[in-house]
C-alpha cells in the first residue's frame, strides 16, 4: 500500500459491519483503522489524523453523538469529516448528526457496499 493512501477510521462495535466496511475499504485502496468504541476512537483520531471518520451513532462507553461534540472541541479534529453510521435512520437522529457537523449518513438496515464506498469518495475522494 502506497504511503499517500487516505486514512479511514471506522468506530464501529458490530463485528459484521466492521468486516464487511474494512474489506471493502482496503481493497479499494484505503487504509482503515477500527475503534470499537467512542472513546478509543477519539485516541485513535489523535493518534492516526485519518481524512475521514465513519461513526457509529449507538456504541458501548460513548456513542457517536458525544464523540462528535467532543471533536467540535478539539482543534485537531473539528474539521475531519464525519460520515454517521445510524442504526435506525430516525430523522431526529440524522437532524442531530447533521447540527454536530455530520456530512452524510449510512443506514446499517439498508447500506450496501458500492453505496459507501461512494459517499466517502465523494468526502475524501
């Protein structure tokens, strides 16, 4: 993998999902790193400057709301963008995801793989 590859970061708990998002991922070229929860993602954020965050909203020890309002705090990480993974879809939740700076949303009952990879093109190219 070349050294100029785009960073990913997935705060994802379900194993399923992260299998199928990582795969689908690298082999297009990304490197992803996984959290499996908000708190170890925001150390990896610090740690790994990743050009794009996919963040799952309901998540043990810190959900992805809380990390989104702490990444707002942060100079560091505030301008990462942030592609929400919502269990449910509820336009409320996809409303506060978008006030905390979410710049698009995957619905884990009805995403598929092609349709990922081309929301995070479209952030991070």
């Amino acid at each position: 993998m070349s050294n100029n590859a785009k960073k990913i970061l997935l705060v994802e708990d379900e194993e399923l999902i992260v299998n199928l998002l990582q795969r689908k991922l690298e082999t297009e070229g990304y490197e992803v790193f996984v959290a499996r929860d908000g708190i170890e993602g925001l150390e990896k954020m610090k740690k790994t400057k990743p050009d794009l965050v996919l963040l799952d909203i309901i998540m043990p020890r810190m959900g992805g709301f809380e990390v989104m309002e702490a990444m707002k705090k942060d100079k560091g990480l505030r301008d990462i963008p942030v592609i929400v993974i919502s269990n449910s879809g509820q336009p409320v939740e996809l409303d506060r995801a978008r006030q905390l700076g979410a710049r698009d949303w995957l619905i884990k009952t009805e995403f598929d793989p092609k349709e990922v990879l081309a929301k995070v093109k479209k952030q991070i190219g």
